[in-house]
C-alpha cells in the first residue's frame, strides 16, 4: 500500500492500529481555528442537541468553512503525512445531552486498493469520555477492508451491542491541539455529551494527492456500483444515503451486503487486536503515555 507518512512510526501506527495520535496545532495555529469557528457561529449550545456543517449549513456557508480552515490545516497535515489533499472539512457541535454516534467506519473515498483514504478528527478543547469524545476500535481496519458504500457504509455494525464495542475501544481523550489521524476504514464512536459543554471538533477528509474521489452505492443486495465525483461536488453537496440523481456510473461490481454478529465480531477482534486482554496499558501506549 501506499506510504502513509515519511515518519516511520506514524507509518507503522496507522498500518497496524488504524490510527495515530499527534500534536497537530501549534499554539498559533490552534488560535487561528478557534477563531474561525467562533467567526463561522459554531462552539455555542444552540439549543440543538447535535450540529453538522455538512448537512445543517447552506453550499455558501460550506464553502466559507473550507475557505477558512482549509489553509491551516493542509499547512498541519503537510508535516505529518506524505501528500495528501483535504477535500472536505465538517465541524461537529455536540452540545450538552447530545446523542451517541453509533459505531461506524467511513465509505470508501477512493477505488484503487494500493491507496487509503484518511479521517482527522480535531477537537478544539481538551476532551473526555463525559463530553462524549471519539472511541477508536484499534484493528479493526483490518475488519472492514471491503468496499464501503456509501448508502450502507454502516449497515455491518448495526446490530452489535455498545458492551460489546466498548470492550475493544479506546477513548480519545485529547488536548487542545491533538488530533487523531485514522484510516476510513476503522472503526469508531462516541457516546453522549454528558457535560454542562459544547464539544466542538473538526473532521477533515483526505485523499492521497494522486487519486480521484470515488465513492460507491449499492444497486442490489449483490451488487455495488461505482461514481467518480467532483471534489468540489463532494465538499459542498450532502452526500446522503439517497444516491445523487446527476451521477453517472463508472461500472458495477459484485459485492453481497455484509453483517456481523457479537460472536463473529468478537472472533475478528480476537485475530486483530490480541492485546485487547491489556487494555490498559495498550491504550496508554496509543496515546502516548
């Protein structure tokens, strides 16, 4: 596959764990976001429980937000990954009683298996598991190497029980200026913001610098097609799990829709990430303590 990262050890952690932990901002750079934010009207309790520039904000105000925080953030990821493009930005506002984020990979962003697609998700304060922070699930990109549509990039998750996940997961309890970088095909969550505080984070979207988004929809049961897009296309529209009337299909490919039991879960977990039985210090190391 693909270098990741010239750093050998962000290399190695994103190939074996899925993801990676790391001081992305600086002091002035973590500023400047924060700014921008408050500028773009998000880090308030809105009254709403949960709030998504994605699918809440008009295409103007969409464009404005990648316009703002697109050059901050390239600048950060250029010193950490081995060129890569971001091709949307998100800022989640999950206000107090805001709900939990059922575990999920992401859907495929690119077609040629030589490559991955990476997530960074940034939060703009010191986070904790009260203030329902992000849960990585440490291997299981291994798990979820199939192609991910994006109508049921979800659906072979769904009927796991949350004792069962948060068995295997580890919290991202981060400082300001953290973030975590992760491989769209691992698995994560989080739970409900039970803190009196608005947790602000930012997801940025990333493609290796060569390749073409490309995402997929399922036809049939059987039967997933594939879609070249736009980026801009992507970065402003609400890509939903309602395929897009305008798209036009490369080709199809034959895929069955995929579903796991617990047990069958638990088996996987067993084979990917057999220090799940020292979660402690497993997770400490992730973290860097």
């Amino acid at each position: 596959m693909r270098q990741t990262s010239s750093d050998e050890h962000i290399e190695q952690s994103i190939t074996q764990e899925g993801f990676y932990v790391c001081d992305l901002l600086n002091a002035s750079e973590l500023e400047e976001v924060r700014k921008h934010i408050k500028e773009l009207g998000f880090g308030l309790d809105i009254g709403r429980k949960f709030r998504i520039s994605v699918t809440g904000e008009s295409l103007e105000r969409k464009a404005e937000i990648f316009e703002k925080l697109c050059p901050v953030f390239q600048t950060a990821a250029d010193r950490f990954l081995q060129a890569y493009k971001i091709v949307r930005i998100v800022i989640f506002d999950k206000c107090p009683g805001g709900h939990r984020v059922q575990v999920h990979p992401h859907p495929n962003l690119i077609a040629k298996s030589q490559f991955r697609s990476l997530t960074i998700w940034v939060p703009t304060s010191d986070t904790s598991a009260k203030m329902g922070t992000l849960y990585m699930i440490g291997g299981s990109h291994n798990v979820c190497s199939y192609i991910r549509a994006y109508d049921d990039y979800d659906f072979a998750f769904e009927g796991l029980s949350m004792r069962m996940v948060k068995r295997y997961s580890t919290p991202m309890l981060l400082t300001a200026g953290q973030a975590v970088v992760f491989d769209d095909r691992c698995l994560h969550w989080s739970p409900p913001n039970r803190s009196s505080s608005v947790r602000t984070a930012i997801q940025l979207e990333l493609i290796p610098s060569e390749t073409d988004l490309t995402v997929y929809y399922r036809t049939n049961d059987q039967e997933l097609a594939k879609y070249a897009l736009q980026e801009k296309t992507y970065r402003l529209e609400a890509l939903t799990k309602a395929k897009p009337d305008d798209l036009t299909p490369l080709g199809t490919q034959r895929q069955p829709k995929i579903s796991y039991t617990n047990r069958e879960f638990v088996s996987l977990m067993q084979r990917f990430q057999p220090e799940a039985k020292t979660r402690k210090n497993w997770a400490q190391r992730l973290m860097g303590r």
